[in-house]
C-alpha cells in the first residue's frame, strides 16, 4: 500500500514475515506489527515473523489499515504503528483476503475461513462479512449465495471491489465460481462456474 499522502511511505505485508513499512521510498524498512499476534509460534507477540495475508486502508481516513492474519483480524488507526483486535463477532478470524470499501469510510470486508488445517469457508457456509463501524461489529451477507454446505475457500487476491457508488463487490473461489454484487454487498449473483481456481479478482466501473 502506498500512502496516498506521501509516495515514498509504502506498507507491505508479507507471509511469514509481518507487516513492514519505508518512509523514504524504500532505501530503509521497520518491521510494524506491534499487537498482531502469531499463535503458531513459541513466541505469540514477536517483533516479525507474523503470516499477514492481507492489509487495506479506509478509504476515509489513510491512517486506518484492516489486517487479515494467520489467526487474526486487526485495525491500526496509526498507519501501522499499532494494531488492534477487531475479529469479535466473527465465526473465525482465520481468512486471506480483506478489503476496504472505495468510498465509505470504517467499511470493510472479509471472508472467513474454517482454520488453517480446515480452509474451507468458516462453519461451511459461503458468507462476506461487512464492518460499517471500523471492525466494532460484523454482519454476514448472503443473499443470493449459495445457503447449503460450501467449500469454496476464497484466497488473498480474490476479493476485491470497483469504484462505483454503490460500489460493486465481486469474490471468486477455489471451486472455479465467481460472485458480483452491485450494491456494497448486500445482494450477490453468480457470474460465472466451473472455472479453474480462481486465485485473483480485479474490477472496475466503466462510464
């Protein structure tokens, strides 16, 4: 992510590594994952080594970043500084991808996964979760998806949205299945199936 204030700040996440961040373009880097934990190490609370799968920014406020962990969900309203557990309200904190809405800020979304050793969507069920308060409280969307027993497991790069107001919100999944919705996630429609894994998701509003 690069800060839209200031191109030389860039913040990166990376698998097994943490959260790192430049503010001089890359000539120097800092580890910054004060409060992600890492429950898979002896050490839960270390300085790096955490598996950060995703992070995005608000699109209201630059400083606020949403985590997605190997185990966890956080926020950080210090551009990395400082992270915050906001995964409460969950059915798992365990997932890949995380995304902030285009326009709204404190609005974000996530796709919950079962666990690491079960990565299959989060009590078999194929639901976004959508925060409107900054990771206070989380509300499952399902219209218009799948309500029996699912196993698309949906990774880091497939969950993305548009820039359109509403905007569009579109996930695809390892079951070779895509999904679209038009108005910030509150209904969806399959686009297309039997694909290969889908393992990345880009969109955009064309006027």
């Amino acid at each position: 992510l690069t800060d839209p204030r200031d191109a030389g700040a860039v913040t990166v996440a990376v698998s097994t590594a943490g959260v790192f961040r430049t503010k001089d373009g890359g000539a120097s880097w800092a580890p910054s994952n004060k409060g992600v934990s890492a429950v898979f190490l002896p050490d839960p609370d270390p300085e790096f080594g955490q598996c950060v799968h995703k992070v995005t920014r608000d699109a209201a406020d630059p400083d606020r970043l949403y985590l997605q962990n190997h185990w966890g969900v956080f926020r950080s309203d210090d551009a990395g500084d400082h992270w915050s557990d906001i995964g409460a309200g969950l059915p798992s904190d365990f997932g890949f991808a995380a995304v902030a809405h285009p326009h709204r800020g404190d609005t974000a979304y996530v796709f919950p996964i079962n666990a690491d050793a079960d990565r299959v969507p989060a009590e078999h069920r194929c639901r976004v979760f959508r925060t409107t308060d900054a990771g206070r409280t989380w509300e499952p969307l399902t219209e218009g998806l799948p309500d029996g027993a699912h196993y698309g497991t949906v990774l880091r790069d497939a969950l993305c949205t548009d820039d359109a107001d509403p905007a569009g919100v579109y996930f695809g999944n390892r079951n070779g299945e895509l999904y679209a919705s038009a108005d910030d996630g509150d209904s969806w429609q399959q686009l297309a199936s039997h694909l290969p894994d889908v393992l990345c998701v880009r969109a955009v509003a064309l006027g």
